[in-house]
C-alpha cells in the first residue's frame, strides 16, 4: 500500500526542515574562523567553540528531524539554540542603522525556524510514519 499525503508531507518536511539545519551546521566547521570572528565581535565567550558547538547541535538536531532520532529532544534543542541565537548574535535593537536591515532578518529568520522546530516537536510525540522508531515519549 502506497503512503498517504500526510506520509510523504510529513518526511519531505523533515527532509527539508532538518536538512538544512544540518547543512547549515556544516558551515560552522568549513568556515569556523569567519564565524568566530563574528561571533567574538558580537561578545559571545569562548567564540571558536562557540561556533563549533552550534555547529555540532545543528548537525546533530537536524539528522535527528530528519531521520527521526530522538526528534522531540532534536527539535526542542534546536529552537533553544535558534531563540538564543536570535537574540544573541541578531541583535537589530543594538546596532547601527545601516545594519539594522540585515540583522532584523536574521533574527526574524531563526524565530521563525525555532516556531518551525517546536511544530516539530508537538508533531514527533505520536509515532512518525517512515522513522528509525527512537523517541523518548
């Protein structure tokens, strides 16, 4: 029997959603340096493991929607790291006009990711169709 639409709409968006959350988090190792520049610019401790353990959790979390490991604890870690990170490193209220643009969508961009993550969250807690099965709940 074929899968239905909410099947396949379900694992095409943890595909997409998870996915490129992981990719991006392979940016945190390819360009560390660039990162925790900007990272130390915007007062983050410890920015070069800062970066590198964001980009862990990214990697991480979004294999974890994806695949469907632990997707609960996955998406939950990622909208934390998503909302801490809004407002850490894209802090529109505190920068110069000519920044403020860009900052503003890169804040608005990871709240709407960590609105994303939560749906995710609430949609993992029954069983999700085509996943390795591992869930706490």
């Amino acid at each position: 029997m074929a899968p239905g639409l909410d099947v396949v709409l379900l694992v095409v968006g943890r595909v997409l959603f998870g996915g490129v959350l992981a990719f991006t988090g392979l940016s945190h190792f390819t360009q560390t340096e660039q990162m925790a520049g900007y990272a130390e610019y915007k007062g983050l401790p410890a920015p070069k493991f800062s970066v590198l353990a964001s980009g862990g959790l990214l990697i991480l979390g979004g294999l974890g929607v994806t695949v469907g490991v632990f997707p609960v604890v996955a998406a939950v870690a990622l909208a934390a790291f998503l909302i801490v990170s809004a407002v850490a490193m894209h802090d529109f209220w505190a920068v110069p006009d000519e920044d403020r643009q860009d900052e503003l969508n890169s804040f608005l961009k990871n709240v709407t990711l960590a609105g994303g993550a939560l749906v995710v969250a609430a949609s993992a807690t029954g069983t999700w169709a085509l996943s390795v099965g591992i869930s706490p709940v």
